[in-house]
C-alpha cells in the first residue's frame, strides 16, 4: 500500500508516481473528471496555468508572423476521406455526429481531432497568387479524439490546443517556417518558461503525424524517467494541397501547388509541468510561468499585520510581480501554508506580530523550502531577485536529472535496460526499423531522431543521427 510521508498531505512520488499525480491534481484544485468518460473540468487555478501557457506561446505565434483564426467544430466526413493517410491515422480515435434536429444528417459530421482538413479547404479559397504566401494562421481551440485509456491533462477524450496551419511556395520555405516555431517557439517557451529541458529531433516513419513527410517533437522527461511529447511541428508537403487543390499562380502565370505544414500545442503542458517539476509536497510552478509568484500571508488577525501584508502586495504589484494576499486568519496558518505548496506558488512572504517588531519578513521559496529573512524595505528587490534564481535553479536541476538518466548505448539490449529508468541514446543505424519494431514490443519508442550533438538533424539518414528512445506517456 502506498504511504504518505510524514509532513506531506501526498503520498510520496517513490512510492506510487501515478497515485501522487491524482491527488496533486485533486488537492492542488486543477481539474476534475468530467461527466463524460474521458472529458475533464479545468479548475480556476488549473486554468491560470493554462492562460498563462496561451499567453506566452501565442506571443511567440505573432512574433514568428501568423494570426490568429477560428474554425468550425464540426467537419463533413467528406473532407476527412480526401486525404487518404490523415484519415486512416485518426479513424480510431473519431466521434461522429449522425443525427441532429431530431433526424438523420445527409452527411456525418466529425468533431474535429484536428482542423487540417478545413484550413486545407479554407486555404484553396484564400490562396489564389503567389502574393497571398505565404499565408500564416493559427487556432486556439478545443479538440475530440476519442481516449481508450484516459488521463486528466494527458490523455483526455476532449482537450484545449493551438494548431498553426501555414501555405507556401516553396518546400524549403515550408520546412524553414516549420523548424522556426519548433525551435522559437516551443523549444523556447518550453525551456525559458516552463523551465524544463527538451529533447529536439525529427518522428520516425512509424511515429510520425498521419499524413505528413516530416515531424518534429519536443521531448522532456518526467520525474519518473518517462517521456511526455509536449509539442510537434509537421511539414505536410503538398498531400493536404493536392487533396484540396491549395494552389497559386507563381510569377510566370503558372499554377502550382503549395507547400504546408501544421504544428500545436496542448493542455499536456500540464500535465508536463506537473511531472516535471513536482515534488512530495506538490505542484512547484517555475516563476515566468506563475500565475501567481509570491503569496503574502498574514499570520495572525492583527490590523497592523493585515494592513502591512496588504501594502507588501501592493507594492510587489506595482514593481510588476504577480502577487496575492492571503488574509485568511479564520483558516489555521499551517492549512493556509500547505495549500500554496500544493499549488506550487514560488516564494511565499509571510508576516507576524514579532516580523514587524523585528522590522523583517520571512521569504520562503517553494522549491527548496528555505526560510530567509528579509528587512521590510528590502523584500521588493529581494523578491524580485530570488523569483530569478528560481527560475534558473529549477532549469538546471531538471537539466542534471535528464543528463544523469539518459545512457548512451550500442545495442538493442542495453537500450531496452537503460529505458527501464530513463532514456537511452542508440545509433540509428545500429536500432534501424527492426529495432524500434522490436523495442516497441517491450513498449519502448524512439522518441525523436537527433544529431550527435542534439540538434534536429537536416537528414534523418545520415550516418551520424541517433535515436533517443524511452518509455512514454
């Protein structure tokens, strides 16, 4: 039976990781099942997060040139059979609207898994002259892909995503734009927000997005050696183009076919942070990505305690901080203090009778759970300066927790060991389809083609590309 450790409301990681991961997700208040098998409800808190994830990649989005667009959520099952591996790929996973009105529909309708299939329809209307490309839009929406083994934030039945759909002339442009948000948008959101190391590489055939001739992937490790695929970049090619005539006249008056590619994002950035993160005690959230930074807690119903924690927050708002006041003294200060770990909130400020006497306060960071003391007219810059190291500390400890599990291998069998505990590295050339045929077998994947040096490599072929593999979730 799995156990709680002492001085935490969880049980502890090591004794049950996926057991820990419901109850953060219950007592951390982020989500609920819905009443729908498969569905979730996003808590208030849970969906700050959210919205600040949307916040940060969408900037990112403008900054590398699309806008913003919303599409229907319901699709002719006529469009899904015009591009032929798109639909054998999501076939599974489908729900379908046969009746509606109160009759039978002339044609099914499809909840939408992914909007490829309408921005292909939509583009062929919007594209007409090589003036109009590139065109570069994005969608936040929600999507359907019906879940067999369901879990909140991971693997949900319905889940919130953007989806970037973009034409071009060419396929070098394509594949150029397609690299771009991999790497500025996600690859960077991901490791200077989230604080959490990825993996960057290219899908094998065998894992890559139905209906595309490329795939890329931001892999991270999760606290129990495992991979969560956070983000994907395709570049499509001119499948989608041909099966929904997205063509152009170029300069010469001739009429060709675009190029296009998709990439997206989901609410598994969640989950991610979560897993990455998360201790005993917790949700830990890194600094850039909190939604609130610092709490300011009264600890006793005193007015001039009130009244202080009060102007703290103020002034901590003014400089720019996100910071909430928590004057909660009808609630025992323990509860109080337990329910900001669990939420992961990453300093703490907490204010007493004897603080204000002694003219300091107590800063606490969430991460190490340090205790240290700050004179009152200096918490704004202290506060400001340990929301940094914070953040810088959380990367680097993720950053040597995947360094110190991910074993280099030259054999199936010692990559099939090393993914036990973590990731192995394995040249291609050596695993090859068999081995990831074989490795798949034990529930092991490759999770993304890479250079020797961890760059997405040009050519998945060469000699040099090795292949990450791991267990996955």
């Amino acid at each position: 039976m799995a156990t709680v450790r002492r001085g935490s409301v969880l049980t502890s990681q090591d004794a049950d990781f996926p057991r820990w991961y419901q109850e953060v997700l219950d007592k951390a208040e982020l989500a609920d099942n819905g009443p729908v098998r498969g569905t979730m409800v996003i808590r208030p808190y849970g969906y700050s997060l959210w919205e600040r994830v949307q916040a940060e990649i969408d900037t990112r989005i403008k900054v590398a040139g699309a806008e913003n667009v919303y599409l229907p959520l319901f699709i002719p099952e006529s469009y899904l059979q015009r591009e032929a591996q798109h639909v054998e790929g999501f076939s599974p996973e489908l729900a379908v609207v046969t009746h509606a009105g109160g009759k039978a529909l002339p044609e099914p309708l499809v909840v939408r898994p992914t909007s490829e299939t309408v921005f292909g329809e939509f583009m062929s209307k919007w594209v007409q002259s090589h003036r109009d490309l590139p065109l570069l839009l994005n969608q936040w929406a929600n999507v359907v892909r019906w879940e067999m083994r369901p879990r909140l934030f991971l693997r949900t039945t319905e889940f919130l995503w953007q989806e970037g759909h973009t034409a071009h002339a060419t396929a070098e442009d394509a594949a150029a734009y397609a690299r771009r948000i991999h790497l500025d948008v996600y690859r960077d959101f991901l490791q200077n927000v989230l604080g959490m190391p990825v993996l960057v590489g290219v899908k094998t055939a065998r894992e890559r997005f139905a209906g595309a001739v490329n795939t890329m992937s931001c892999e991270a490790m999760m606290g129990d050696g495992k991979a969560l695929q956070l983000a994907t970049s395709h570049e499509l090619g001119q499948n989608f183009a041909k099966a929904f005539d997205i063509t152009y006249t170029d300069t010469a008056g001739q009429r060709q076919h675009c190029w296009t590619t998709s990439w997206g994002s989901s609410t598994r950035i969640i989950g991610g942070l979560i897993m990455g993160h998360g201790d005993d005690h917790g949700l830990v959230v890194p600094p850039r990505l909190a939604p609130i930074q610092v709490v300011v807690l009264a600890v006793k119903d005193d007015e001039q305690v009130l009244d202080a924690a009060h102007r703290l927050t103020v002034e901590l708002t003014a400089a720019g901080v996100r910071a909430r006041v928590d004057l909660r003294t009808d609630q025992g200060f323990g509860r109080r203090v337990t329910d900001w770990e669990l939420k992961g909130v990453p300093l703490r400020i907490e204010i007493g009778p004897r603080d204000l006497t002694d003219g300091e306060v107590g800063a606490i960071r969430r991460d190490t759970r340090a205790k240290t003391p700050v004179p009152v007219g200096q918490v704004v810059t202290t506060v400001v300066r340990l929301l940094d190291t914070v953040q810088q500390e959380l990367h680097e400890n993720a950053v040597r927790r995947l360094a110190s599990r991910m074993v280099d291998t030259e054999s199936l069998q010692e990559a099939r060991e090393a993914a036990r505990s973590g990731f192995a590295r394995i040249p291609w050339k050596i695993l090859g389809v068999d081995g990831e045929r074989a490795l798949a077998a034990d529930a092991i994947s490759v999770r993304c083609l890479q250079t020797a040096e961890g760059a997405v490599p040009a050519d998945p072929d060469a000699v040099d590309v090795v292949a990450v593999v791991g267990r996955s979730y």
